[in-house]
C-alpha cells in the first residue's frame, strides 16, 4: 500500500473534529427517534401549533420521555400521554398519567421516570413493568402543598428531589426518593424580588444557589451563607445550571449573557466572568446546558424551525473577547427542529426532532494521539504502527526513539495512551487501529532493539490486563449500540455505571439472554451474574399477563432451572406468592428450598398442617415450636380446636406440648400422665425441670417445680437424679436468702460454682458457709478460690492463701492462672523454694519454669529428672531463636541414647546399689 493511503486512514480518525475558540469537540449520531409531536396540537392555537412536551433522558444511555399535555376544552380535567423512546425494538412505550399538573420530568438513576406535580407530590413510575401496581405516590410533607419548580440531583445514596414552594419561603429536599427524608432548607433573607431562578451547587450538605434581579444568593442546610451581586447588570438572571461534577455554575440573563464561575468562589469580587454577549437583542440565547463540566451549550432559536447551538468555553476564567464571541456566532450547530438537552459527565445528548446526537468536548487522550503536532509517547507508537502497517521504514527509528528516550518507561506510557485514546474513541474501525497500535507496542516492551539477544522480559501483566479489560469491555460497549439493545453508553458513562447496574439495567428491557452472554463475558461469579439473571428471567414469567397457566409457569421454570446449581428457588417462590400464583409457589417449593424456607412459605400459603408434618419429620424440635406457635397465634384459631389438634399429636416432644398449651391444661395433663406407668411419671418429672428454666418463674414456684420434680424421680427410683434436683432446689432458697441479706449480688440463674465465685470476690465469708452447707470437697473449692482471686486481682491474697497450707491440688494452678492473667512475676513467686520447698512436686518443676519462661532453671531440672516429656515441652514453649534450643536438643539426644542402651538396666542397678551404700 502505498504512503498516500497511510496518511488517508490516518486522517479519517480526525475527520469529525471541529476546531473553534481554542475547543475541539465533535459530534456523533447515536440512534433514532420518533416523532410524534404532529399527533398533539394545541386545538385553541388559530395555527394549530404543536404543544411543547417535557423531555427527560435517563442518566449513561437510557430511556427519553416526551410528556404531552392532552388538550382538553375542561381545565380541571388534566391528563398527559408519556411516550417513552431509545428502547429495544419495538423500541417505544406509551403511559397515560392524570394524577395532577406535571411541573418536572426527569429519570432515577434505577431508570425509574419520576414526576413531580404542583399538589406536593411526586410520583416514581416504573415504564418496564407489565402493571402500573409498583408506581409510587408520595406527599413532601404537610407544609407543603403548591411547588412553583424542582430539581433533581445524582448522588451514590441515590437521586435526590429539591422543590421551591409557591409563596418563596423555603426549599423542601429529599436526599433519595425512595426512602424519603424530608428536610426544609429556609432562605433566611428578605427577598427584594420573587426568585427567578435556583439550582443545586452542592449535593452532600444540599447547598442550594438562588437569584433575584442580579443577586446569587447559597443557602444550605449549614449556617453558611454568601452573597453575589453581578455589577453592572440590571436585567433579571432566569437560569442558574451547575456542572456535572459540582464545581462551576453558568449563568443565564434575561438578555441573552451568559456568564460562568466556580462554586467555591461565590461571595468573593469577580467570581463570574461574562462568556458570551449578544450583539443583537433580536436573537438571543433562550436556555443553557453544561456538557460535561468543561462546556456550555446555549440554545437560541431565531424561528419556529431554526435553532442554534452555540458552544461556550467553560474551562478557564478569561472573559469574552470580541474574537470569541464572533467564533461562538458564527460557528453553531444547527437543527430545523425543536431541541432538548440532557447532561452526561463526560458530554451532553442533544434530543431533536428525529436523531439522537452526542457532543462532546474531545478528551485529551484522543486529542494527545491523532493531533498533527503531538509529540506525546501515544502518538509516536501509533504513527510506527501506521508506518509498520504500510512497511515503511520510519517505524522503526520512531520505536528507537521510544525506547531510547530519557524519559523512563517511554514505550510503556505510549501503549497506555494508546489504549486510553481508544476507550475515548467512539468508531469501532478507529478503536480496532489504537489497540493494535498498542498490541504492536506491548510486543517491544521486552526487546532491545540495538541487541535483541540481551532482551530480557520485565512485569508486563499490568499492559496485559489493561489491554484484555479494554478490548473486553469496548467490545460491549459498541454492541450495547445495537438497535435491539439501545444503550448508546460510552466506555466512561459505562466505567462510572458499573456491571451490576449495567445487568440491572438490561433485566428491566428483558434482555435475559443478552445479560447471560454479558456475564460471560465479564467473567462475572454465578450468584451475581447468570444465577441472578434466571432468577430474574423467571419473575418476569410470573409476571407476564400473557402466561395464565400456573402449572405451565411452574413446569417452564423448573425445567430450565432445576439443573442449575446455585438458583435461589426461595426467592422465586416468594415471588410467586406475591403475584398470587399460589399453585407456583407450592409446584416449586420442593426444588432446592431449605426445609426452613418451605415451611415458613407453608404458613404463609395458610397450610399449616403441611408445615407441621415437615417440622416435626425432620426431628428440629426449635422449628416444631416455631410452627406451633405460629398456628396458635393466628387469629382464625381456636383455642379449644387448638388443643385437641395437640393432644392428636403422639410425635410431638413433651416440653414443646408442655409451651403450647395453657396452664389449666398443663396441669391436667400432668395429673393424667402420673396415672400411667413410670416411663410417664420420668417424662413428667423432666418436664418440671424444663418448665424452671424455661417459663419466668418466681423462686418459690421455680423451688416448686423442682420438689415436684425431685418426688417423682423417687416413684420411679431414679435417686441419683432426684438428689441432683432437690440440690438445685436447695441452692435457689440459698441464692434467694443471700440476695436478701446482702443486697448487692444477683445470683438467680448461677450454678453453685459462679455462686461461690461471686460470693468468694465480695463475701468470702459467706462463700466458706455456703461450701461447707453443700459439702464441698478441698480441691474443687482451691480451684474456685484461685480463679476468684486472679479476677478480681487480688494476687496478695492469692499469694497469702497459697502459703496457709499445703495444696491440695499441687502450686502448678497458681502458676497457670497467673500466667492467663498475664502475671509472670507473681507467677515466679510460687516457685520459691525458701517458701515451697517442701510443697513443689519435682517431677513438675521443669514444666512450671517452662510456663514462666525460666529455661534456664527449667533445663537442668529436666536433665536432673532425666525426663524427655518435659525437654520436649520445653522445647515446644521456647522461641526457636533463643540460645538454649542447641542445649536442649544436646540433652534429648543423650537421653534417647541412653533409653537405647541394652546396659541402661545395669547402670541403673549400679546406680541404686551405689545410693544404698550412701
């Protein structure tokens, strides 16, 4: 191919740019749309004018609503046709609307169309739905009841509401509209002039910015206010817009000025700068948009079928110069039909008669690459790609260059641009040459062109990524284009979008199988990608008024999913429950459903004699329990029916019957069972005990139920149990007396140990009266005491008691305790000899200097007792850093060699002959 075509293709990429005023934008189809506005016309118009519908465009790509007032000869009696465009084929939806005059359309970020009207209410509508049963009404509050305007606003909580109310005495605010918060924001000054224009400059303290005459005034829900007079200007501000990401405002005079400034500089001299100014006052700009937030865009419209776009600079602070202003005149974009714009981040969509357009602003990364001039890294890569491409020698000294250049990684930074611009680019043709053109450069990155033989491969995993993610989701992005998708998203809109919101989206135009092969290709987990897909896909069936057979439905669902590992059939089946397909909710409640689910669908179904079966089958005596005493709390139960349902039962475990009936029949039902054999009166008897821990009982009965429960084990000579129970009993009177006597303790509810221990760290007195009366042994009660006394820190008293008397269970607890407690030092005091030597078991030595981290001590008297277990612990305590692991290990080879020795019995012989003769 010959130079002459290389310089042809390469000029292709740029030729959608326009270039005025120092701006380079360009401006792109994106779909088609209908019109439908011959269809409404204003029949008191003598020329039969159409009538001006609203138009809103959901936020990245979505839906468009053209709202039309339907003409009527009665003024009380308002209806609206929503004509809802830019969906898959057939590509348009119709709603009617008659819940009072509309003053603002706009869209949710879920895609939700919302309508506010002048009664104080808004009204969220879902355009998907085959129904209009999820459409929600709400009222801002009792205070406010006529909205002269409104606004919405995006944040990550979800989109918020602002209303200015008609009598100009406050703002009302909703942070999110679906769990709405009403918040009223006060102006807080006399007003000279009614307000003529207001938007929102900050979303997170919902900071609001008004006008009246020639003043900006903030209010907000903070205390902070500032002022702004524009000087020199007399004629009224009737537009206030503030940029996508919150940072600048345009203003829009009367006259046609349009004037732009930051947010945080309102207050300050000189915070607006004029932009743009009419040279005549018979055309003049009518309303402005941002694009983005570095561009605005003005109407002005000279007839009924010629309108101007004029593109404004918003990026830097310079005022208009006359140059300036001529380019803005006289280089417009043009339209022989009415228009509407909508802000994006990254550009503005621009809605005219038949055409769908994006504009936008041309980032920097597109602009770095294909700029004739650019010297950047990017467009070097991708001029010696287009030289290599048409074999042209020059590719090669331009990757020279790159690899050579003084600048590090010079190569790697230009196939990051590369990609970058082509993420930027719109033309999929174009798109194919950047990635290539960085495809060819992620080839080099390992090479050394001078030397080749010393090449030696660096991380490139990080280009790869990036290179395989952006060609992956440019893939989807041009695809989401199609007119059996409709999503004309760019990669941007789609980064700040995200997949799930994107899968969400899809589900709501029911593009099932279209989200399938999304999550497929985004790699996406099950349990967020194709399992939530089909559960999706089969509330839509449920839902659709078309399928009237449930036993179809249910069949159509479980064969497509019952093979599908994962599916959450719950939740299908509660949303069969909730569109009333009872029949699909039962067909379906076998299918992967936890016995839980099922049972708790059974009662909610009204069978409950099902639920019980499955409850009291699978052994679950908590979920047998719930059951019952769900059936028992129903209003449409019997008490009496209730009762003799129970005693039908034979299955049914004692203690669940025992909680689900009433006393009076409790009772009778005991005196029966005494009356049977002694298996009966055992059953009983455990009853007792299991209604003293399960009902809220006084003492006395508590203490009742226990004696009770203690004769009936002797009946049934179970003395080992009833001694047991008429202890319990014993100690709940003692508990009773104590609190009583001391006031301050709670020992209700404690076992006889944390009764002690309690007793032992405030009374220790009453502790010792209390053992004795129970009979406890030493030991059991030393371990209460040590525990007792490391809790409350009393280690001066544990110290004392361990010096009364020889322990019963040894000094080694003091010491573990201690050490729990963190206490090495008073751990070490046990180990005393000067005071425990006669106390200390030598056989436990070592382990107790181990667990002090005394090694030293600890090693020799291992090796004194010629014990490996302890060596072994030792060496399993210590750090295996510490110099003595060598010594220890030194001592437990000698010790295994010695266990190996046949004369080892001998040498003991010798051994205790020579300690007799001594």
């Amino acid at each position: 191919m010959s130079e002459l075509d290389m310089n042809e293709q390469m000029t292709y990429a740029t030729a959608t740019w326009r270039v005025f005023d120092e701006i380079t934008y360009k401006k792109m189809e994106t779909s088609n749309i209908t019109d439908y506005s011959a269809q409404f016309r204003d029949t008191r118009s003598s020329t039969g004018d159409t009538i001006k519908p609203f138009v809103a465009m959901a936020p990245c790509g979505g839906p468009i609503a053209f709202v039309y007032k339907r003409p009527s000869l009665n003024t009380n009696d308002v209806k609206y046709t929503i004509i809802i465009q830019n969906l898959p084929k057939p590509g348009t939806k119709l709603k009617e609307f008659d819940r009072g005059v509309i003053i603002l359309v706009d869209w949710t970020i879920n895609e939700d169309l919302l309508l506010v009207t002048e009664d104080g209410k808004y009204h969220i509508i879902n355009i998907f739905h085959y129904n209009t049963n999820n459409d929600v009404s709400k009222q801002l509050g009792e205070s406010v009841s006529t909205i002269s305007s409104a606004c919405t606003f995006k944040t990550t909580q979800g989109t918020g509401l602002v209303v200015f109310t008609k009598n100009q005495e406050s703002f009302t605010t909703v942070k999110n509209v679906y769990s709405p918060i009403i918040q009223t924001i006060s102006l807080g000054a006399d007003l000279r002039s009614p307000i003529s224009a207001w938007c929102v400059i900050d979303h997170a303290d919902l900071t609001i910015a008004y006008a009246y005459d020639n003043v900006i005034t903030t209010c907000g829900a903070t205390s902070r206010r500032d002022q702004q007079t524009i000087p020199g200007i007399t004629d009224t501000i009737i537009k206030l817009v503030s940029s996508s990401n919150y940072k600048s405002i345009a203003v829009l005079r009367d006259n046609g000025e349009v004037f732009i400034g930051l947010k945080e500089n309102i207050g300050y001299p000189q915070s607006f700068v004029l932009k743009y100014a009419n040279s005549t006052d018979k055309v003049k700009i009518t309303d402005i948009a941002w694009s983005a937030s570095d561009t605005v865009i003005g109407i002005r419209s000279s007839s009924k079928t010629w309108f101007d776009l004029l593109i404004i600079n918003g990026k830097h602070s310079q005022p208009m110069s006359e140059k300036s202003r001529q380019a803005i005149t006289d280089d417009t974009l043009c339209y022989t039909s009415p228009v509407w714009l909508s802000t994006e981040i990254d550009g503005i969509r621009i809605i005219s008669g038949r055409t769908l357009d994006f504009f936008q602003r041309l980032p920097n990364e597109l602009y770095s690459v294909f700029h004739l001039m650019s010297d950047s890294p990017g467009a070097k890569l991708y001029s010696a790609y287009m030289n290599y491409k048409y074999q042209n020698q020059m590719a090669e000294m331009l990757l020279s260059q790159l690899k050579s250049s003084r600048t590090t990684n010079s190569l790697e930074e230009a196939v990051k641009q590369c990609i970058s611009a082509a993420s930027n680019e719109h033309d999929p043709s174009i798109q194919k040459i950047l990635l290539k053109a960085a495809l060819f450069g992620r080839s080099f990155l390992c090479v050394n062109l001078n030397n080749p033989k010393t090449s030696v491969r660096p991380t490139v995993s990080v280009i790869n990524d990036l290179c395989t993610n952006t060609i992956r989701n440019l893939h989807l992005v041009n695809n989401l284009q199609h007119i059996n998708i409709s999503i004309p998203i760019t990669y941007r809109q789609f980064e700040l979008l995200g997949t799930r919101i994107l899968i969400d989206r899809l589900l709501r135009r029911n593009l099932h199988d279209f989200a399938t092969r999304v999550t497929k290709l985004l790699r996406m987990p099950p349990e967020e990608g194709e399992n939530r897909i089909l559960v999706q896909w089969a509330v839509q069936e449920l839902n659709n008024p078309a399928n009237t057979n449930e036993e179809i439905i249910a069949e159509t669902i479980k064969k497509r999913l019952a093979d599908v590992p994962g599916i959450p059939f719950i939740d299908i089946v509660k949303a069969a429950n909730q569109a009333k397909k009872y029949i699909v909710a039962e067909r379906l409640l076998d299918v992967k459903v936890s016995l839980s689910d099922q049972i708790d669908m059974l009662l909610m179904l009204n069978k409950r004699q099902e639920a019980l079966q499955k409850a009291l089958a699978c052994g679950d005596t908590d979920l047998a329990l719930f059951v019952l005493m769900r059936i028992k709390s129903s209003g449409d139960v019997n008490l009496t029916d209730f009762n003799l349902q129970l005693a039908k039962l034979k299955t049914l475990p004692l203690n669940l019957l025992l909680q689900c009936l009433e006393e009076r029949d409790r009772n009778n039902l005991h005196n029966e069972l005494r009356k049977q054999t002694s298996s009966e009166r055992e059953r009983v008897a455990y009853s007792h005990i299991v209604q003293r821990f399960t009902t809220a009982l006084t003492t006395s009965d508590q203490k009742s139920e226990l004696i009770s429960a203690a004769k009936l084990f002797h009946e049934v000579k179970n003395d080992s149990v009833a001694q047991l129970t008429e202890e319990e009993a014993r100690l709940i009177s003692k508990q009773d007396e104590l609190e009583k006597k001391l006031f301050t303790v709670q020992l209700k509810g404690l076992s006889l140990v944390d009764t002690l221990e309690t007793l032992i760290i405030q009374y220790e007195k009453d502790a010792d009266i209390l053992r004795k009366e129970f009979n406890m042994n030493d030991k059991r009660y030393w371990w209460i005491k040590i525990q007792a006394y490391a809790k409350k820190n009393a280690w001066v008293q544990l110290l004392e008691f361990g010096k009364k008397q020889t322990s019963p269970i040894g000094y080694e607890p003091f010491i573990d305790v201690c050490i729990r407690y963190k206490r090495f030092d008073e751990a070490r005091r046990f180990l005393d000899r000067s005071i425990y030597s006669l106390k200390l078991d030598e056989k436990r030595l070592p382990f107790m200097y181990a667990k002090i981290q005394m090694f030293d001590e600890a090693i020799d008297s291992a090796i004194k007792l010629k014990s490996l277990d302890a060596l072994n612990f030792i060496e399993s305590t210590i750090q295996p850093n510490d110099p003595n692991v060598p010594r220890i290990q030194q001592a437990i080879e000698k010790l295994q060699d010695y266990g190996d020795n046949p004369l080892k019995q001998v040498f003991g012989f010798l051994y205790r002959g020579n300690r007799a003769d001594e």
